[in-house]
C-alpha cells in the first residue's frame, strides 16, 4: 500500500542576528601539530563569522569557569554554539595540565534550562583525542592522542538533550592520528569541509563527508608491526531540525 504521508521536515531558525560563540579548547603539552589545527580551525570558524574564544593549556577549574561563563551569556541573538575539545585522552575522559574532564562537562552547562537562551537552539560539539588504545587496522603510527558527572537533569518542557551533537573523532576505544606536521586527520578533514560552499548542504550530510574524508586518509601510516592505521569519526546526535550554514 503506497504511503500518502508528506513529510515536513524542519529547519533551526538561522536568521538571528549572529551565528554564535565557538569555544575552542587546545591542550598543546605533548601534542605537536596541534597549533595547525587551532590555526585552521579559528580560520574557518571566523569565515563562518562565529566569535571565536580560543582556551590554550588551561586547567580543569579553568575550562569548567569558562564555559560556565559562556552559559551565562546571552545567547539570544545567536543560531548556535560551537564547542571544539583537543587533548589527550582515553575512553570519556579528556586530559588537560592538571587533571582530567568528562567529556559531558563540555556540554552539561547548555542544555535544558541551563542556558534558556540556547533552548531550541543547535549545540555542536567536536572532541579530538583519543578514546582508548585500540588501532584501526580495517582497510597509518604519526602520533596519537592517547590517555575526562553530569549534574541532576532539570525539569524543562522539551527533551534534556535535544538539539545537541557531539562528534568524536574515533571509534570508542579506538586511537585517533595527529600527525606533527600537518595537524590531526580529524579537525583537518572538518576544516576543510566547512570552508568549502556549504550553505545549501544540511550539517549531518556534512559530517557524513568530514567521516569519509578521515575514512580515506593516507595508507602510508603504519604502526610498530608494519601494519596500516585507520580511523572512522563517530557522531552522536539528538538533532530534531535540518541546519544550514547560511550567509549571515
């Protein structure tokens, strides 16, 4: 029996007067090639016309202070918000000078009534680091980035979660490349998807890209044993609308 049912698919509202705040945070203490992609990002990110907060080398307390900061801001007149984690790390910890964060430290102060002017609004959130040890031998060692609780939900009239993704840039228990030289295959591949013409493509087609870009990266790193390393980002999204990154 054909289906007569018209799908209505919805968009976030992208006509606010700015496109918002990106908070980056770069652990740089045994991380070469790291400064490439704080470069790249805080580049494409201001294309974008995002205003860009960079947190280099900070400690826990501090990146906790700070984007508890950010949350109090008023996010009225923004589309969105944009929170990029780089440092060592392992399983759902990340680790900074002096200890580690839970990854949904990143995120816990923006969601709900937390911060009730991103409410209905996107929440993006990229993380390179690792998140164990395993290596992807599916199909290259340059460095990897091996080696952070959610507070009681609040009672709000919509999902706790909705409107957030987090986009890692592993597998779980899987490492993830930086190579030295020329930054990690992750926040490179997400760079220079953003920066190219995406106004009329929808983010998680997007996404979709930045995974197969890092999917095909150069079978010329290899680890210990001779063999080839691979990696594969992984997305987590409780995205209830379509978004476009529209001229401003």
């Amino acid at each position: 029996m054909e289906s007569t049912l018209e799908l209505e698919l919805q968009s976030y509202n992208m006509a606010h007067p700015k496109r918002g705040i990106a908070v980056i945070i770069n652990n740089y203490t045994n991380r070469k090639g790291s400064e490439k992609d704080v470069k790249s990002l805080k580049a494409v990110l201001k294309h974008l016309q995002f205003d860009v907060r960079l947190l280099s080398d900070k400690t826990t307390v501090e990146i906790r202070h700070a984007l508890k900061e950010v949350s109090k801001e008023n996010h009225t007149n923004n589309d969105c918000l944009v929170i990029i984690a780089m440092a060592h790390g392992y399983n759902d910890r990340i680790k900074f000078e002096d200890d580690y964060l839970h990854i949904d430290e990143l995120w816990t102060n923006f969601v709900g009534n937390k911060c009730p002017s991103l409410i209905g609004k996107l929440k993006l959130v990229f993380i390179q680091s690792c998140r164990g040890g395993k290596l992807d031998y599916g199909a290259s060692i340059a460095t990897v980035d091996a080696r952070p609780g959610v507070e009681e939900p609040v009672d709000v009239k919509i999902p706790m979660y909705a409107d957030l993704l987090v986009m890692y840039s592993s597998y779980e228990a899987h490492s993830s490349i930086r190579c030295p030289n020329e930054g990690s295959w992750f926040i490179q591949s997400l760079c220079q998807v953003l920066g190219a013409n995406i106004a009329k493509t929808e983010l998680q087609a997007l996404l979709s890209h930045v995974s197969y870009l890092v999917s095909i990266r150069s079978n010329q790193t290899i680890d210990p044993q001779g063999k080839v390393i691979k990696q594969i980002p992984m997305v987590t999204s409780m995205l209830t609308k379509a978004f476009y990154f529209v001229p401003k």
